[in-house]
C-alpha cells in the first residue's frame, strides 16, 4: 500500500488491509505456542472486542487501559477504534496518583487491567475517589474481550478522536494530548513509508503499547504496509531470540534499548542477518552512536524526531536512501504534510545553522490538550504551529 487514498480512520484502515490481504500474517504474539492472526483474522477479532465495548458503553466514551505489551492493548486499541470510542493507554508502572489524574482528566468510563498481579487492585482503590464512575475490567486473555460482533458500526471519521496519551510530565502534572484518527493514521503511513523497505516486511515491536511510538509508530504503521507486526514486553534475551527465530526485517528500539541489547551476553551468538533496519529516536545520539549501532548490528538506522503531540515523527531519515552523514548526523527530513520551521525567541526564522526553536504544523499535529484550554494556547500559536521546545 502507498497511497491512503480517502482513508483516515484507523478503522477504514483496518478494513483496506483486511480486504487487500486478508491472509498475510498481521500480528505475531511470541509464547508457548505463539499466537498468529492474518489481516482478516485481525479484523474479524477487532470487531468482536467492538461487539463487547458497544454492549456495555457508548461511542465518545473512554476507554483506558494498564496493560502490558501482548494481544490484549493490540485488539483493544482496534476494537476501540471500530467503537467509535477514544483510547486512553497508561504505562503499567504508573502510581496510584498518575492513574487517578489521568483517569479523571480523560473521564474513562473503564480501565482494563491484567487479572492477575498488582495492578488491578491500584487501579480498584484509585477508582473509588473518582468524580465519575469508572469500572475497573480484570482480563486475562485476549479471548476476554471478545463478543457478538455488532451489527453496524457508528460512524467516525478522521476528525474523531482516536487517543488521548498523556506525556511524561516532567515539567509538571502529565497533560493528555488529543490524538486524533488522521493525525496518527497519516504519521504511521508517512512513517512506515519512509522506511523504504520493498514488499511485505516483519516488524518487531518491543516498545510500550501505552506510547506513540508503540501504537501509532508500530501498530498503525506496520498495518499502514502490509507489515507483520510481532508484539512482546522488552527483554533483551526474548527481543534477541525472537528478532532472529522471526527472520525479521524491522527492529524498534530506543538508544538505551540498543545498548541493552548489544551488552547482552547473547548477542554475539545472535544471527540477526536478515534484520534491515532499526528505527529509533527519543533522545540525543552522537555519529558515532548511530555508525556503531549500524556496524554492529548489520542494519540501516532510520531516526525520527518526534513527540507524543505529533503521533511520534514529525522528521525522519531514510534508512535505505540517505547516505551516511545524513543518517548519522541529522533527524532527516519532515514528513509529508508536516511543516517545520526553526525561529528566535522573537518568532523570526533563523537561516541555515544557526540555533533556534523548532515549530511545527499540519494534519498529523495534535490539536491540543484535551480538557486543557491553558496549555494548549501555551503550547500551539494562533496560526497552528507547535511550538516543540527543542532547539
């Protein structure tokens, strides 16, 4: 697939992919045995957990999930989606206090956590000193989320809203940035397409599903090109066996999960030969970090700038077309759509090499802070362009 066409639900989405190769694997869940859906599979399941969400809440509403990296936030991000319902996904390792702000910013009517463990009881005590009713669903398996399939399906359109992530809040309480379907629909095709690599491909994604570089990077941008995306929580022995057992052509990782990996005592003895390409990005990285990472591992690096406010990408190289001094030494080139400027402290464009802060703007660009009219003037200017903080 290279052209979205009218798609801009990730829905639509799922249904052209489904549609157009419906028995191609789309997901890969590793274990004892490991789990497989094709396109269609993925479709036929997604709108099952549909079927279950619509029978108990309302399209608008909110849907959050504690969850770790498995089937589960995969077909509940899709079923969701096909509900006409928002996603509100939260890291697993969040407080108590992190989960009763961000459930009470979004209004979710239900949170889905794992059945066994600790989470479920965090989250059981947070939910009592709610404004609003929230209901806390215990899961153990994917199955659990399965239902009548609907008979229809509500209308939703690119303008709806998809997501709500809330950001790291490291300069302050974590805010929830709106995501909307196109803006994460375009970023994960734009994304997936700069990549570059001809024909169906495989993906393995150790990144967080609560986080845009997981669910929106991954998940939509491998099903934005056919890809097959093999999900599993990160640990470096399980992410090194099953990125050479899947032959895998793809590899997302962040600069501290690469380190991880190549310090493993597995690694030398690890074939990852018919790994291609790593994507990353989330932090500053030297020359010298990125032509080692390409040496050791055999790979072209693909790195994108982005934030939880542009989906994950806004600028990206491009692993198979960039010669090595604009991999190495740069955050590549913008997306289509998106718009980039570099300005002083007065608003004025800086010319070539000369510092200054980096705006942003187009259709991928969050819209703002849901429930946060302050922040989001603070953040977006009266012409739309997001004002990054980055030099």
């Amino acid at each position: 697939m290279t052209d979205l066409g009218d798609v801009r639900t990730l829905g639509e989405l799922l249904e052209r992919i489904a549609r157009r190769a419906p028995d191609s694997p789309g997901l890969t869940v590793p274990g004892s045995p490991s789990t497989t859906w094709t396109f269609a599979e993925l479709l036929r399941d997604a709108k099952a957990v549909a079927g279950t969400l619509l029978s108990q809440y309302r399209p608008g509403d909110r849907i959050a999930l504690v969850l770790p990296n498995g089937a589960e936030p995969v077909l509940l991000q899709l079923g969701t989606a096909l509900a006409g319902m928002t996603l509100v996904p939260m890291n697993i390792r969040s407080t108590g206090n992190e989960i009763a702000h961000m459930l009470g910013v979004s209004g979710a009517v239900a949170v889905y956590v794992p059945r066994d463990g600790a989470v479920a009881d965090v989250v059981r005590d947070v939910v009592t000193g709610l404004p609003h009713r929230c209901r806390v669903v215990p899961i153990g398996t994917w199955r659990d989320l399965l239902g009548e399939p609907p008979v229809s399906l509500p209308t939703v359109t690119g303008s709806s809203l998809a997501q709500i992530q809330f950001t790291s809040g490291t300069t302050g309480r974590p805010k929830g940035v709106r995501v909307r379907h196109e803006s994460s629909v375009l970023t994960a095709h734009a994304f997936a397409t700069r990549l570059g690599l001809p024909g169906p491909s495989k993906w393995v994604n150790p990144m967080p599903l609560f986080h845009t570089a997981g669910n929106v990077l991954g998940t939509i941008g491998a099903l934005s090109v056919a890809a097959e995306q093999v999900v599993l929580p990160f640990e470096p022995a399980a992410v090194l066996r099953v990125v050479a057992e899947s032959g895998a052509d793809v590899l997302s990782a962040a600069p501290t999960v690469i380190d991880m990996l190549r310090s493993h005592e597995d690694f030398a003895r690890t074939d990852l030969s018919r790994l291609r390409v790593i994507y990353t990005g989330g932090s500053m990285m030297s020359r010298e970090f990125l032509s080692s990472m390409e040496r050791d591992f055999g790979v072209r690096i693909s790195v994108a700038f982005g934030m939880t406010e542009t989906c994950g990408a806004a600028l990206q190289t491009a692993p198979l077309a960039d010669d090595e001094e604009t991999r190495w030494t740069t955050v590549g080139r913008p997306l289509p759509g998106v718009e980039a400027r570099v300005v002083d402290e007065n608003g004025a464009d800086q010319p070539p090499n000369v510092p200054g802060e980096l705006l942003l703007r187009g259709p991928s660009i969050t819209d703002g802070y849901h429930d946060d009219p302050e922040a989001t003037a603070a953040a977006i200017d009266r012409e739309g362009w997001l004002h990054t903080g980055d030099l």
